[in-house]
C-alpha cells in the first residue's frame, strides 16, 4: 500500500497535534481541532506559509506574536523539538501498515477540511489506498438495532452505490455500519471506515485486514492507533462520515437520542452532506422525525433494478443537490478489541 511521505508542513502538525514523539511519561496528545485551527490561525497572519516553516528556525528566530493561549512559543517549540523521533515513529506505523495524512497532504479528504473547517481532524492514522479517501461517496448510518428490513435496504442501496462506481463510508457499527461495509467489501469496494477506535484494534479482525490488503477497504482515524472505543469516540467520528460523502442515508434513527440522530441532526443544521432517510414500510419514529426536519425520504423497495444510485437520488422530490467546492479544500479547514466490521450507533 504506497503513499506519499509527510510534507514538511504535515510533520509540523503531527508533532503540534498528536502523541507521536512523546515519551514515557504520560498521555501527551497535541492540539484538538479548534486548538489547531487557532495555531494555524496566527502562523499565517505572522506571515509565515505554513507551519513547516517553524522547524527550519530557531524558536528565537519565530516571528513575534506566534502562538495563541493554548500553544505558546515554549509549548510550540517543545513539540516540534520532537523531530527527530517522528521518522522512527512513521516508520514504525509502516511496519503495521498504518500511515498519516494531514490538510497539507494530497491524500487528506479534501471534502472534509472543506465541510468541516475548524471541526476537521488535523491528523488522520490510515491504512489502506490513498486515493479511497477523495472518492465520491455515499455515507451509511444507523442504529446498531437494526432489523431484517433495515438490513435488506441498507444491502440494496450499497449494491447500487457501487454499482455506480461510488464509494460506501460508515463507522464500523454493529447493525447498519457493519452491513454497508460487509456489502460494500462484498461488491468490490470501495469502502471507506472512520472507526470510533484506533486503527491497530480494527486490523486484528481478519476480514477487516483481508479487505484492506485487497484494496477494497480503507480505515481512517483522528485517534492514536491503540485507542479503545468510547463514546466521545464514536460521536466525534459521526461527522466525519456525515461530511465525507454527497449524500447520507440514515437507515434506522432513535427518536431524539443516540448517536444516529446526533448526527444527522448536526449534519442537518450544518448541510455537510444531503440526508436521505429510509421511509416506506414500517419505518421507526426517529426516521419520520428526521423527515420533518429536513432528510429527504427515499424508499429503497422504489429503485429499479437497473437504475444507478446517482440518477435515482437524482429524481427524488424534495431533493436539494448537495454542492461545494471540493477543489477548492485547503489546510483550513476506545473499547477491548472489537471487530471494525463492530459498535455504537
């Protein structure tokens, strides 16, 4: 699995945002995404084109005003005082087949530092095909309660996905998650995972690692490859899903609660990406809530055979297209082993 190494600005945030270089001595994890966005924030307005550029001075050389209230010049140069420790890291990462990713990347999401600006994860673990990550998407949530209907939707509109040279993204969840993937995987892919767990835990499943080393999947994580899955996890992973692709189907919602609906409501107030909600049928009261506040129905027993996904959703009233300038993207913007076919929904 080749990809690029780290720019010289993407080093920089490794070290400003990650526990990579740390030593022995204690949880150390870097800047969140806000903290960083700070960060960025006064590194341009010194006049400087990206962070890289601090690793080729001297901290007495930084220009004044570095720094904001959470990072200062000592914390700053602290941190990229660990230079020298990241190539043993990386290259350690490379050895479990995991490699990283930031906005200063090609193979960062674009979409997401676009969507999400000061929410997108600085640093991103992978594994798997760089270019998986800039595939037109389509995402699949919902409750891990899922039953035989919801399942049998989900399988339909995924064949469709890929038959319409898409990609699937979800979260590894039992129920909807796990279903999208194993069907996406099923049909050749791709599929793309945003685990509420570190990467290291995903590939100790078996068909999780076979569908990575065969191209068909790819996992992509803001927490350290060792990280357990939690629930701040798996919420602050929702919007990741949300914002990767085009559009969203949310397949089976609690009602005013749980992590599905957390996030498809935030997705809808945010408009990440368009929501399309399973109706049809018998259809759980958490859906027709979504419906009122804005998803746009679909019912998966309506899709022709022979009809791609894109010009299906194409036709559906009510629809909104999703548009934004993904071109455009730039820097600015943990539980005991389970399967990441696996979890919260």
């Amino acid at each position: 699995m080749a990809h690029q190494p780290l720019s010289v600005d993407g080093r920089a945030v490794v070290l400003l945002t990650t526990a990579i270089g740390s030593g022995p001595e204690g949880d150390d994890r870097g800047l969140g995404p806000a903290g960083w966005a700070d960060l960025r924030a006064s590194i341009e307005a010194c006049g400087l084109a990206g962070p890289g550029e601090l690793l080729a001075m001297e901290p007495s050389g930084w220009p004044e005003g570095i720094g904001t209230a959470e990072a200062d010049v000592a914390w700053i140069a602290a941190r990229l005082g660990r230079d020298d420790r990241l190539t043993t890291a990386v290259d350690e990462l490379a050895a479990r087949e995991i490699w990283l990713t930031t906005p200063y990347e090609p193979s960062y999401p674009r979409r997401l530092a676009t969507r999400l600006g000061r929410q997108a994860p600085p640093t991103l673990y992978a594994t798997g095909t760089p270019a998986h990550l800039q595939h037109d998407a389509v995402g699949f949530v919902g409750s891990r309660d899922a039953d035989a209907d919801d399942r049998a939707a989900t399988e339909t509109l995924v064949e469709a996905v890929i038959a319409d040279g898409l990609a699937v993204v979800s979260g590894g969840a039992k129920g909807i998650d796990i279903t999208a993937e194993r069907t996406g995987v099923a049909a050749g892919g791709p599929v793309v995972e945003f685990p509420a767990q570190g990467i290291d835990r995903c590939l100790r499943d078996d068909a999780a690692r076979d569908a990575v080393l065969a191209g068909e999947l790819t996992l992509a994580s803001p927490y350290d490859p060792g990280a357990s899955w939690s629930v701040g996890a798996a919420m602050g992973r929702n919007k990741l899903i949300h914002a990767f692709g085009s559009h969203t189907v949310v397949v089976r919602s609690g009602d005013g609660s749980g992590g599905t609906w957390e996030g498809t409501t935030e997705n809808l107030a945010a408009g990440w990406s368009t929501v399309l909600v399973r109706a049809g049928g018998s259809i759980p009261p958490g859906n027709l809530k979504l419906i009122d506040r804005g998803g746009v129905p679909i019912d998966p027993a309506l899709l022709p055979a022979d009809a791609g996904f894109s010009s299906w959703v194409a036709d559906v009233p009510g629809r909104t297209p999703h548009t934004d300038d993904d071109a455009g993207a730039t820097p600015d913007g943990s539980r005991e082993v389970q399967s990441s076919f696996d979890e919260f929904g």
